[in-house]
C-alpha cells in the first residue's frame, strides 16, 4: 500500500522531468542572449536558480541522490554568483552550461524504478547521501576505499618450484613468518587460516603458456592479499596478474628478503586523514564551487580572505595542497605562486592552478604548479585530481622521512619522534623506553666481503625489526650500523625481552656472502622514563652509556642503563 | 505528564519535496501534519491549527524560514513554539547559527524518508529534555 503509493509519487516526480530539462535549457538560452546585460535582475536567472534549488533539494529524497549532489552544485554556483559584485560573464556562462549539462545528463535517464527508496534497505543507507557526513576513511566517489589487511604470520605458496619452496621455508623463520606449501591452484581456498597474511602464486602452476584464471581472488577472505610470482618481469604479465586480482608482483628469484619486503610494502596504509586544501583567489563562483566540490566529497577546504592573510593561513592549516585561482586582487597566480615557491616551507608545496596562468585565455600552465585545470571546470575532475595529487604527495613524504637503504626513520625524523613522544608521555604520565642497537663487527664485515654484503645484513636486520616490533613501536636507522627504537608504554623488563628475542633471531639468520654464510650479531642498550621525564638528549645519552657497556662486556649483549633520575 | 508528538505544521515551496515528506510524516511516522507552502500561510494558519511543532524550510521565495520564524515568535503561542529548519548543505558551523537564532535544531535535506519522523520525534524529545521544569503549569 505504501510502496503503491511511493511508486505512484516518483512516477508523477519522473513524468515531471521533461518540463524540467526544458525549463533548465530555457533558461540558459536566455541568459546566453542577456550576456551584454546583468542577467541576474532578470526573470529567467530567478527561475534558474529555483529550478537548481528544488532539484538540489528533491533529488536525494526521491532517491536519486546522484542527481540531487550535481544539481546541489549548480545551486551553490548559482547562489555565489548572485552574490558575486561583479557582473557575470561569459566565462561563468560556460561553468554554468557545463553543470546544467550534468543535471540534464542524469535527468534524462531517471526512472522510478531505479530510486533507492525502491530498494532493499541496507542498499539505501548508502545511497541517501547526508551532506557533511564524512565517514572515517573517506574516499571520493569512484575511488575504492582501501580495505585495512589482515596481519598474521602465515604465508601461503602455491608452487612447484623446490628451489624457492626450499629458500623461503628455511629464511622466512626468523622473521616469525611460517610457510604453507599448495601444489595447485585448486587446493588454496581451503587451506586460508585465520592467520594467513599473504599468499603467493607462481604464474608456473598454470602451466608455461597457462593462463592466470579471470579472479586469483575469488573464494578468498578479502582482506588476504594474493601476489603472483613470476619469471618474466615484462609488463604484459604485470598488467595481466594485476587483472586477475594481484596486489603485487614480483619477478624470480624470491628470497625471503622479497617476500618480506613485499609485506612491508603491502601493508603500507596510506595516511588516511582526508586532504586539507586550501583555496586562494578571489571570491565568486568559482572559488565556492571549488570549496563546495572539495567538502562535500569530505575535504578540509580554508579560504584566506585577503593575499596577506596567506602565510598565515598556510602556516596554521599545513595543508596537503594549494588551489590558487588565476587572479586575486590584481596578482596573478604566477606572481603568488612564483613568490611562495622562494619560502623554504613552500618549495614542495602541491599547488594546482584553477583557470591558467594570466587569465583571459592565457594558456594554463604556471612554472612551479604541479596541475593546471582549465575553465569551466568539472568539479568532479577536481577532486579526483586533488584526491590523487594528495596521495602522491602523502606517498613521497613517507619516502622522505625514510631511509632508502632500511626503510626506517631517518636521525631527524627520528628525533621529531622522539620529541613529540617524550611529551605525550609526560602528559599522560605514562612509561617510555628508548633502546639503542648496534650491529657488532659491521666494518670488518664490509672490510671481508664488501659493502654489498654489509648493506644486506643491515637491511636483514632493519626488515627484522619492522617484522617484529609493535605498530606503535617507532623505529629510525641514527647513521651507519646505529639503531634507535623508542616503546611507547614499555617497562624497561618489557623492553629487554623484546629486544632480547630480535637479537636472538637476528644471530640465527644465515647471512650470505660469497665464501658462504655467516652469522651477525647485535649489541643493544636500553633506558627507561618513567612519566617521560627528561630531554630528548638524556633520553639518548643514557640509552648510549648502556650500548656502551654492552660493547665493553664482549657485545652480542643487552644492557640496561642505571636509573636515571631528574633532580627536582 | 509529557504528551507525545502528534501536530506538526510543515512549511515548504517545492511541491515535490512537500508530498514525500508528507508520506515520511504521516504515512510512516503516524503525524497529523498541515501542510504550507509560503510563510505567509503558516502564518494564517498557525493559530487555528496549534501544532506542537513547526518544520521550516530555509530557503523560499518572498518570506525565508528565519523571517518566518521572527514573525512567529509574535503570535498568540508562537513564543515558545519549538521550531526546527530543514535545510541543503547543513554544515556545523551553520547548525549552531541556527540555533542561535533560535531553532531547536536543523534537518539536513536531502533527507531520508524512512528516518524522518524519527528524527523529528528526537529533535522534540530533546527539547522536552531542555524544557524539564517548565511542564507543570
């Protein structure tokens, strides 16, 4: 009975759209031939912006919320350009054809039965789209949400190949990863444990020509990535292992250090916070567009007001990216853009340039932009561009703070750490323990076998650590073979034992080198902070008068530093 | 005693959005709710009707929902009368500048037909919370 009546209510609403997209294309067509005038006393800009408005409001509680989100985005242009002060265009015309060309467009394939109050209810929840509600983890429309992996120690391969079985069941032990051996594809799905967090499948099984089946994935959990293994690095075979579902490649040979670098690698989560944007220029359509495209898709927009109110605004809100809009009280993105990028904080700021360099149909690019888009623009091009530059940027940053050879925290980003720790610690009056490592005997490594041989055994002893200590662990490479490991919450017994337990694993790696293998060893000091008393240079002082006795009793060693204590 | 929520008057332009929150209200949530399509005719009808509640829409030509709402406040019952607006783009800052003005709260529109009377129902139970002390008369 209600379902007649809902059903009876969006047939009227559909019938009702022809009249609607007729009413939207008159009322460009008019305000095209007043373009000489200021067409927004007219009558036709007052029905066009009630037109906007009741499809903006209706769209998404008749449930087609689709519809509703690109008419809210004519309504908001058209609400900011009614209250711009300088007479529109023909440059705001076509931003205003393009977004009424994409109401038209949607309107013109409505069908009653395709409204998500048809539908069964779960699929509602998500269809009726609240503005301003963000979810934790947002993505823009059209971009998967990335899903968090499932972290365990069990690795599945499915392989015929004795020689890679044989390597990986014997090196991937110490990093407290245990192998599962699958002759075939067939026998995978029923071999997942809850404790599978990778599998591995060598494109050989499907025979030399084989080829992938269509889903690697399919009757897998879906938080269990599948990397497919192959001996022709070529991009074909990239492209197609990546088709059928992959998460990874990686070329033959594999050794344990690929695999678990691979894991590294994959269980990488981008920094999820959504982008902070700030947006500069002068205020007007295109800037609130711009601002309402970015939030609604759960952005952080912060417009300054004035140029000088700029540095301000870039030093408090650190955002991820600039938009600058080509002019903006008679500067031209350039002159800004040129003048930001001689401020040493600025240099890598991201910057996108909205309607080119000099205006008036000047050419897009700016030197020191990373993206130009031209007008009219289509707000969801911008975000998804904005979303995908902030990625990018966010991805280079991690590589920054890291050091290339171990993939750890670099000595300055590691003392930022250190700092920010100390004071967290205080504040909460928790424990914080900072141990110091040192790899024995690394020069005569180097000075036997070669750099190579010792870069190895320092990366093997960096995966080792990534491997074995906690999340929240924060872990930096100070300079040569010196370790530095700061536990948030830890005792110092705590400590000891964890520290203790990854120098044993490390003495039982076999380290390769050309005469055959040998063994390395760490020497390790550890000093607590009860209520994180101290300064970053107590902290490392006392951690390093530890090492030292650890040296000086024969290494291969922990030692805990004697208590310190700040005089009140 | 507290009397539950039964008399609403809903003031909205568009036609459209008027008859699916009219189905939202009535069908579903079991309301009697008087429909306006102006502010000049909510305020015609407020005395005679005597809602318990009054939606406004924000956003209407000639007489806005805050307008409306200035004028009910100095009509015979109109004072005291909890009023909530239903509005696109609901953002905090904004939800609080309605407030300030004087509304019980802010429904955000698109909204959702199934969950509507729902969270009318939950904006006026929060207000009978505000208004505690003020029941015995």
């Amino acid at each position: 009975m209600l379902n007649e009546k809902l059903r009876g209510l969006l047939t009227r609403y559909c019938d009702s759209l022809p009249d609607r997209q007729a009413s939207l294309t008159a009322a460009l067509q008019a305000l095209s031939a007043a373009l000489d005038t200021d067409f927004r006393a007219g009558e036709a800009f007052a029905l066009f912006r009630r037109d906007a408005h009741q499809l903006a409001g209706s769209g998404g509680s008749m449930g087609f919320p689709e519809m509703g989100r690109v008419a809210l985005s004519l309504d908001v242009a058209l609400v900011a350009l009614a209250e711009a002060e300088a007479a529109p265009g023909a440059a705001d015309l076509a931003q205003l054809r393009l977004l009424t060309g994409a109401v038209l467009k949607r309107l013109a394939t409505l069908k009653p039965e395709d409204s998500s109050l048809l539908q069964p209810v779960d699929e509602q929840a998500e269809a009726i789209l609240m503005a301003g509600d963000v979810a934790p983890g947002f993505a823009p429309p059209g971009i998967p949400l990335r899903q968090s992996l499932r972290l365990g120690t069990e690795i599945i391969l499915v392989s015929q190949d004795d020689v890679v079985i044989g390597h990986l069941q014997r090196d991937l032990a110490p990093y407290g990863l245990a192998l599962t051996v699958r002759r075939d594809l067939a026998a995978l799905p029923s071999s997942l444990s809850g404790m599978t967090t990778l599998v591995i499948v060598d494109r050989a099984v499907c025979g030399e020509d084989g080829l992938l089946p269509p889903s690697l994935t399919a009757g897998l959990a879906a938080d269990v990535p599948v990397a497919v293994m192959d001996h022709d690095d070529s991009l074909d075979r990239r492209i197609a292992a990546r088709a059928a579902g992959a998460a990874a490649f990686v070329g033959k040979p594999v050794n344990a250090a690929v695999v678990v670098d691979l894991l590294d690698r994959i269980h990488h989560m981008p920094d999820p916070r959504p982008p902070t944007v700030v947006i500069a220029g002068n205020g007007g359509m295109d800037r609130a567009l711009c601002a309402h495209a970015l939030q609604a898709a759960g952005m952080t927009c912060a417009l300054p007001e004035e140029p000088d109110d700029l540095l301000g605004i870039l030093a408090e809100t650190r955002p991820d990216l600039l938009i600058l809009l080509r002019r903006w009280d008679g500067l031209s993105a350039a002159d800004i853009l040129g003048a930001l990028r001689q401020h040493p904080a600025h240099t890598s700021l991201p910057v996108l340039i909205l309607g080119g360099g000099d205006g008036d149909g000047q050419e897009d690019s700016v030197a020191g932009a990373d993206l130009a888009l031209s007008l009219p623009f289509d707000p969801d091009a911008l975000v998804l561009s904005v979303w995908h530059r902030v990625q990018r940027a966010r991805e280079m940053q991690a590589l920054i703070t890291r050091d290339s050879l171990c993939n750890l925290l670099t000595h300055g980003a590691f003392i930022n750490q250190l700092e920010r720790e100390l004071s967290l610690a205080r504040r909460s009056r928790a424990d914080l323990t900072v141990a110091l490592l040192d790899i024995d005997g690394l020069r005569e490594i180097n000075e036997l076998w070669g750099h190579q041989t010792g870069d190895a055994v320092l990366q093997g002893f960096s995966r080792l650590l990534r491997q074995r200590m906690r999340k929240t662990d924060i872990i930096g490479r100070l300079g040569g073979e010196t370790f530095a490991i700061i536990l948030p919450g830890a005792s110092k017994a705590q400590a000891r034992q964890v520290i203790t337990d990854i120098a044993g694993a490390f003495r039982s790696l076999e380290q390769p080198c050309r005469d055959g293998v040998f063994q390395a060893t760490v020497s390790a000091g550890i000093a607590d902070f009860a209520d994180g008393s101290g300064t970053v240079r107590d902290c490392l002082r006392a951690a390093d008068s530890a090492l030292f006795a650890a040296k000086n009793r024969g290494r291969d060693q922990v030692c805990l530093a004697t208590p310190v204590r700040v005089e009140a | 005693m507290t009397a539950p929520l039964e008399r609403v008057l809903y003031v909205e332009d568009d036609s459209d959005i008027q008859e699916i929150a009219l189905m939202a209200l009535v069908d579903l949530g079991g309301l009697a709710v008087k429909v306006c399509s102006s502010g000049m005719e909510a305020l015609k009808i407020f005395p005679e009707f005597c809602p318990q509640m009054v939606l406004l829409d924000v956003m209407m030509p000639g007489m806005d929902g805050p307008t409306t709402m200035a004028s009910l406040r100095t009509l015979p019952g109109g004072a005291a009368m909890p009023v909530a607006f239903m509005t696109a783009k609901v953002q905090s800052h904004e939800v609080s500048r309605y407030r300030d003005m004087g509304a019980i709260g802010v429904i955000s529109k698109p909204f959702d037909p199934m969950t509507l009377a729902d969270q009318v129902r939950a904006l006026w139970a929060e207000w009978r919370e505000t208004q505690g002390g003020t029941d015995a008369e």
